[in-house]
C-alpha cells in the first residue's frame, strides 16, 4: 500500500473541506465549530441546472453529486476497513485506490487512517492517526454526528450510514465497502460559468457540458482543465 500518496490526497482534502468552512475541536472555537459559519451568496446567477452523479480521475476518484436545488455533495471516493484496537477504540482506514473493481495492494493509492471515539452524548469523535503514535482524541479530533442508515459503526464492520461534521463535511459508508468522503456545498450555474460555493467561500469556473449534460468540464481561468466529470452509469 503507497502511503507516501497520502500528502497529497491530504492537501487535496484539505483545500476541499476549508472551503466548507469545517472545523475541528481546537480549530478556535470550544465546542468545534467553523469560526466562519455563514455561507457566502453565489456570485453566478443560476440559471443552469444539474441533476445526477458525477465522477472523475482516473488515480484518484471524485464523486460529485448534483441536484436541481443546487446542492452539491463532492468528496473522494475508494473502500473502507473497520476494525477494533487494542486501547478499545475502533479503527476507520479509508483506502484511495487507483483502478475500479480492484482492491488488491497493487492498486490503492494512498489511505488515511481514523480512530474513532464515542461520547455521552452519542456522538463520535475522530481523530487522525499517525503511525506510532496513539489517537489524541482531546485535543485532535473532529466530532461526528449520526445523520442517517444504521448506526452500527462500532459493532459491524460494513454498514450503509451517513455521519456528518460541522461546516459541512460528511462521510458515507457503504454496505458493499465503498466510501465517500467530502463535504456538502452549493453550486451555481449560468451558460459559461459554474460556481462551487461553501462556507464563506466560493470557487468560480468557466465549464463545458453537452447536451445531456452527461459530461461536465470544469476549467480555470486559464483555460485550463480542473476536472473532467462523467455521469456515472446506474
């Protein structure tokens, strides 16, 4: 398993989820919330509108869901394993992998790995784990909330749920073992222009798209290809 393509799935992750606003307990506020809780207003009129599943990378894979509410769930997408430490605590690995239907040590790509905690009150905190070191769960954790499916994620080890954080940020955990982990946004959309909207900050592109809106081409301002998103089949 290549760990090393951790850095940069990291740096990816982390520019996805701060412009989601989402926080962490000691990201300046007590309680874990986004300091910055209020949602910037799109500058790009909507006028456009997408409705289906999109993915791209062909190392890395995307998953961007669109609805004709503009709202947009996008994150990273691979399979998951869960399993019991000896401290008692329960183990999330998210495995990014690099070709479809394969799940083998010569195919993933990179993968993070979560300690998991849960509190009174019956939420869950989880805390990044660095090789050798045990889980700060005080100090280094993100609270998760239940949102949905079957809360069974320290009983079983795959299972269909939603948990989610604050500013936005969500993971999807499914029953076949596939993941999606990203963050809940708006988007907005004229002829030439898609904006990807969360926390007080927004992202605007210029885009291509055909006309059933089957493949979606974002660009920057440049001209330039950021992201070149299939509908995904059913």
């Amino acid at each position: 398993m290549k760990k090393h393509a951790g850095k940069l799935l990291g740096v990816l992750l982390i520019v996805m989820i701060a412009l989601a606003g989402c926080g962490t307990k000691n990201a300046g506020t007590a309680d874990g919330s986004s300091a910055a809780a209020e949602t910037t207003q799109d500058s790009v009129k909507s006028k456009v509108k997408f409705d289906g599943v999109y993915t791209a990378g062909d190392t890395l894979k995307i998953q961007m869901t669109l609805d004709k509410d503009g709202n947009c769930d996008y994150g990273y997408t691979g399979i998951y394993q869960l399993s019991t430490s000896d401290a008692g605590y329960r183990v999330l690995n998210l495995i990014y992998y690099g070709q479809d239907g394969y799940d083998d040590a010569q195919t993933q790509l990179a993968y993070d790995s979560y300690g998991l905690e849960q509190n009174a009150d019956g939420t869950y905190t989880r805390c990044k784990i660095t090789e050798g070191e045990e889980p700060d769960f005080l100090n280094g954790g993100t609270i998760l909330k239940f949102e949905s499916g079957s809360d069974t994620i320290f009983t079983d080890n795959t299972l269909e749920a939603e948990y989610t954080s604050d500013g936005g940020s969500y993971i999807e955990l499914h029953e076949d073992g596939t993941f999606v982990f990203g963050v809940h946004m708006k988007y907005a959309a004229d002829k030439e222009k898609f904006e990807l909207i969360g926390g007080n900050s927004s992202s605007v592109y210029t885009y291509e798209a055909d006309e059933n809106q089957d493949s979606l081409v974002l660009k920057n301002s440049d001209g330039q290809t950021v992201m070149d998103l299939q509908r995904k089949e059913n």
